[in-house]
C-alpha cells in the first residue's frame, strides 16, 4: 500500500486501526439490519398482538403461546379439540382437528397455524408444540412441588 | 505468537499436540455420548428424545466456534500478516462446517418428534442455516484463493464480515419469538437438570478437543502440501535452466 503517513506510525497500526473501524461499521450495519427485522422476523404473534391488532380475516398467520391449564376440551366427534392460549395477559380461544404432537399438553407452550375466524376463534390447520428451556429428568416430576423447587434452585 | 511464524517450530509444536487434543478428545466424548445414550435419565416431556443434545449442543457450539476461529484469523492475517494465519482460516473452515451440518441435521431430528415439524424457517435456524451457506462460500473463495495463486485477502474479509451473523444466532431466540426454545444455559445459570448438564459440558469439551486435533492435523497437511508443491515448482525450474543452457549449445 502505498499511502502516505508519517514514518512514525506502523504500517501493521494502521491496518488495525483500519480493520477495527471497518469492524464497528460492519456490526452497527448487523444490528441497525436485526432492529428492522425485529418485529418482521418473528415466527408467531403471541395472543396479546392478535387481540390489540387483529389479523385480516383469512390471512394465515402463527399464534403461539401457553396451552390454559383446564381449557383442553375434546368435542363429541372425537378428533377437533378446543383450548385457549394465553400470555399473562390476553387469551385466544383455538380449535384444531388433527394429530396433536405428542409435546402437546396443557400449561405448555405451542404454536398454532391457522386463520382467525369472525368469531374470533382462531381455527389451526397445524398446531407444533414449543419445547421450553427446561431439561427435567423423568424422576423429578413425581416429586412434590416444594421438592422439585429444591432441585431446581440446587441446578441453578 | 512471532515465534510461530516460523513453520518448522509450528510443525515441531504441532506434531506433538495433534495426539494430545485428538485422544482424550475422542476418550471424553465417547464416555459423555454413552453415558448421555445409555444411562442418562429420560426426560419428563420428551422422553429419549432428549438424548440427542449430547451431540446437538456442542454440535452447535463449534459451528460457531468454527467460524469465530475464521474470523480470529482472518484478522491476524489482514493485520499482522502473520503466515499461519491464513493457514489456521482455512483448516478450521471444513471442520466447522461439519459441525454446523450436524447441528442442523440433529436439531431436525429431534424437531419432528418434539415440535411435530423437520423444519420451520423461525429466526434459529434460519440463521444457523445461514451459518452453513456462509462456510460453503468461505471454503470455495479459500480455495479459488489458493489455486490461482491469489492472496488470500478476500476470503479473510469475508470471514470478518460473516463473524456478523454469530451474535444473531446467539440472539436470535432472545430477539424474536421463535419455535426454537430459549438459551438454557446463560451466565452462571442453568435450566438444564444437572443430570443432563454434566455429559453436556463433557461432551462439549471432548468434541472442543477433537475439533482443535482435526485443525491442526488440517494445518499440516496444508503446509506439508505447499511445501511439496514448492519443491516440485524448483524442480520444475531447473529443469528449465537446464535445458536453456543445453539449447544454447545445440
């Protein structure tokens, strides 16, 4: 290279300065292009987004939150099943003919794929279960509450 | 780390060092797989399912490690101009590849029983996706790189700016919603019950071990070929000579 710069500065000092400017540009690019996407790149609209902003009517859109413990019915014909999601905040009732996976259950997380109704029923065409962080033996489950907290705070 | 730039004491260092990651490598991470496939505890909800993070999780770990050693390199390489580093860039390049390919294949694995789907584009695999086509197009420039005699700085560059994409993996379950589950392990802290997470970090650290073995072993088969090719390229050239001064006299 042959730039001009005053002998006193290293040519190994500057490509370094060089490369650490080029590298700061390079990750406020990544993160300015992360913060666009940052609501587009979701893969699901929780309950409390569907209910501030409802979907168009037979827009196909993913509803993902936590399954109500005791809102899983199983309707006469054996194979459409109703519940709610939730998120703490708002809840949207689901109803889904099909194959449940096997995650599937209540006061667990999962992911449904389908269209809002006008009644604001949400029908699935599919329904994926979301695995949450927590590894938990087999064992653990049989214990009671207050031990399983012990166990858990003891891992943590 | 000058003292490196010659490759006879590399290789001298290397020769010695290769065994000592590559065997306890494969010793620690055959006793964490077994222990992990045969005695681990089924888990509450997935049941065997789980087993496959013992080879998912440190899977992931090195595709990203991979691509940080590229990247680490590339910036020795541009700055310091050190001669092993492009060296280094290129040998971790195959490796981490692999590894990126198995956390994919793993995860999708264990997708279709745990989630009920092989694939779904949410922001983790698309980005580790992203990950695996970012390797392909490293190792492909390395390589136009080093048969057409180029320098090598374009594919160094490339490994910097590609290093962007590592943060957002990391990020990308805290970011956005994404079928994928959130970090389990974070600072100082652990979701993962501790019979599970011991065989995690020691398999981790085996496959960590055996992924700096294959790197250098990669390293001196890199060197040994240019040496062998720079020989040949001598050879080649006195023969030239020789037979100029011969013409001459014919």
């Amino acid at each position: 290279m042959a730039t001009v710069h005053s002998p006193r500065i290293k040519a190994k000092h500057q490509r370094l300065v060089l490369l650490v400017i080029a590298l700061a540009v390079v990750l406020l690019a990544g993160l300015l292009a992360a913060w666009a996407l940052r609501s587009q790149a979701s893969y699901f609209y929780v309950p409390s987004e569907i209910v501030a902003k409802p979907p168009e009517a037979d827009r196909f859109v993913r509803l993902g939150g936590m399954v109500e413990k005791g809102s899983l019915k199983t309707a006469p014909d054996g194979v459409t099943i109703r519940f709610v999601v939730g998120d703490g905040k708002s809840r949207v009732p689901v109803s889904f003919s099909g194959i449940v996976p096997s995650l599937f259950v209540e006061g667990s997380g999962v992911v449904a794929e389908g269209r809002m109704q006008p009644g604001g029923t949400f029908k699935a065409d599919n329904l994926l279960a979301k695995h949450d962080e927590n590894y938990v033996p087999r064992e653990m489950q049989n214990m009671t509450q207050a031990q399983a907290r012990k166990v858990v705070a003891e891992t943590q | 780390m000058h003292g490196f730039a010659n490759p006879a004491r590399f290789l001298r260092l290397a020769r010695w060092l290769t065994p000592l990651c590559l065997l306890p490598g494969i010793a620690i991470a055959a006793v964490a797989l077994a222990y992990g496939l045969i005695w681990a505890p089924a888990d509450r909800l997935m049941g065997d399912t789980v087993r496959i993070l013992f080879l998912h999780v440190p899977a992931a770990w090195l595709g990203m490690a991979g691509w940080m050693t590229i990247a680490g390199a590339s910036v020795t390489e541009l700055v310091w101009r050190h001669p092993l580093a492009a060296i280094a860039a290129r040998a971790a390049a195959v490796p981490g590849a692999v590894f990126t390919a198995l956390c994919l294949a793993t995860g999708s694995i264990w997708g279709r029983p745990t989630w009920g789907t092989w694939w779904v584009w949410d922001g983790r695999l698309t980005s580790m996706l992203v990950l695996l086509f970012l390797y392909f197009g490293y190792i492909a420039l390395s390589d136009v790189a080093r048969r057409d005699g180029g320098n090598g700085r374009v594919a160094a560059i490339f490994g910097i700016v590609g290093a962007i994409n590592v943060p957002i993996i990391n990020r990308s379950v805290v970011w956005w919603n994404s079928l994928h589950q959130p970090p389990s392990i974070t600072m100082g802290k652990s979701a993962i019950d501790a019979a599970f997470l011991w065989p995690l970090l020691a398999a981790a650290f085996g496959f960590t071990l055996i992924f700096a073995g294959v790197v250098l072993m990669r390293m001196r088969a890199i060197l040994a070929e240019a040496q062998a090719e720079a020989r040949l390229r001598r050879k080649a050239f006195a023969a030239d000579e020789a037979a100029e001064a011969f013409g001459g006299f014919a």
